[in-house]
C-alpha cells in the first residue's frame, strides 16, 4: 500500500464519520480514529513490509460530523475581501507544514508569487515522510493562511490563490 492510497482512505474515512477504522493483512497493520468536536482528529498508521490488497476489518460508524478546523495565526479578520472569487490550496494530508525546503533556504512562495501547475509550495511531514505539495492550478499567491513548522489537519486551508 503505497503513500496516495493511504491518503485516500484518510480523505474517505474523515468524509464517511467512522470513528474508527481497522486494517489488518498479512504484512500491514493501518488504524485510522477521528476524534470528537473538542479534540483534533487523530490518524495512526503501523506499517510492516510489504502490503496486499486492502481488507476492511472493522468499521464502527458514528454520526457524521464535519472535521474541525483550527485557525491559525496568520488569518486575519474574516474576509477583509471578497475571498470567495480566490481558489483555496488546502493540505492533502495531516502532518506538519514547512514552507522551506530547509532552515538555511527561502520558501518556497511568498505572498504575491506567480505559481503554475505543478510548482511546489510546501512541504507536509506525516510519520518522517516529507511530502512535497504541488499546486494543481496557475495564478498570484494572495494570502499564506498557515505559519512555517505549524501542525496541520486534513482539508485544512493553506494557500488562497488569485487563478486571474
């Protein structure tokens, strides 16, 4: 099972509102819990060698509830423009966001940068994996909407971008 088809089933599990979701093959061990309202939703994944086709095992479902978002330092007053005419980058996985490839380096976009498809705008570290997240459309970057080393959820919204 490779790193996309894990960050599929997360994306699945956090739609579906299971609380708790259960993977069990001969090689791989993967348990997924999303938390209450009060608390972060919460994702653990062992791996062993290698991995087979995927077997659910149990799934315990509870009412839907929409994941909780936490604002970060950097939002400002809600809307201080008509932010709905920007396209929203939002983080594919949890994990924590580093908007430099390293300490000594710059980062990656600033606030007013020209990005096309495929540029790379930060880096998510999940489980000692770092993730390169790459924008899928073209445009200004407007607004960073988190801080550089600051965790991060699923969905969460990271970039707000101008495609104009």
């Amino acid at each position: 099972m490779d790193l996309k088809e894990i960050q599929n089933l997360i994306k699945f599990v956090a739609k579906s509102g299971a609380s708790e979701v259960k993977l069990e093959m001969d090689d791989i061990k993967i348990t997924i819990k999303t938390a209450s309202d009060e608390s972060k939703e919460t994702t653990i994944v062992q791996h062993l060698p290698v991995s087979n086709p995927v077997t659910p095992q149990t799934v315990t479902p509870v009412k839907a509830t929409p994941p909780a978002t936490t604002p970060t330092a950097t939002e400002s007053s809600p809307a201080s423009e008509d932010d709905s005419k920007y396209l929203t980058i939002k983080s594919p996985i949890i994990g924590t966001l580093y908007r430099k490839p390293s300490p000594d380096k710059p980062t990656f976009v600033e606030v007013g940068d020209t990005i096309k498809e495929g540029d790379v705008l930060c880096i998510i570290e999940a489980m000692k994996l770092f993730n390169e997240i790459e924008s899928e459309i073209s445009g200004k970057v407007v607004k960073v909407l988190v801080d550089d080393s600051s965790p991060v959820e699923f969905d969460q919204p990271l970039f707000l971008i101008d495609p104009s």
